[in-house]
C-alpha cells in the first residue's frame, strides 16, 4: 500500500473510494506516567510519551491501512495525521486519507 501526504502519485491515474481513517488511544502506566513527571521538574526528553506516540502512531496507520484493503484500494492519498490528549498520560493518534484504485 502506497501512503502519501500529496493529492497525486507521480505517473498513475486513480479513481477516488472515498475516506479511510484509524486510530488508537494508548496511556502509559502509571510508574511510567510518575517517572515522566519528573522530567517535568528538571527538563527532557520524554521519551516513554515518545514512544507511545509512535506506537500510536503506528497502529493508526495499520488501522487506516486495513480500512483501505477492504475497499480494495491500491494507495492513500493525503494522509495526515492529529492527536489530541483524551486525559493526563492518555493520548488519541488519528490517521486519515483518501483510498484511491489506479485506473
């Protein structure tokens, strides 16, 4: 599966499904959530949030991906990506884009 952030794949024709979109919402644990606020007090990277982000990340674009094989498509178009803070140590990670079959 072909995933860009353009409207456009250079050299391939395509005809539009329609949207496709995953996410995931992931916490740390709480001995985790604790050792990361002490960051906070002395500065850092957070890097047990990193990554959570990733993994997040990651398995929205599965999630995204997946929604697109069922509909048969052979790329996404204009992915993008949002995350937002559901609650302190709790995070959405929110992939969408436009499935596309080539012509």
């Amino acid at each position: 599966m072909i995933l860009v952030t353009t409207e456009k794949i250079e050299g391939k024709e395509f005809e539009m499904l329609g949207l496709v979109k995953g996410s995931c919402i992931q916490t740390k644990n709480f001995g985790k959530d604790i050792s990361q606020g002490f960051k906070n007090l002395v500065g850092g990277e957070l890097k047990s949030y990193n990554e959570m982000m990733n993994e997040s990340r990651a398995m929205a674009t599965k999630r995204m991906v997946s929604e697109a094989e069922e509909m048969g498509a052979d790329a996404i178009v204009a992915v993008r990506y949002a995350s937002a803070a559901i609650m302190q140590g709790a995070a959405e990670v929110f992939a969408y884009g436009t499935a596309v079959k080539y012509k």
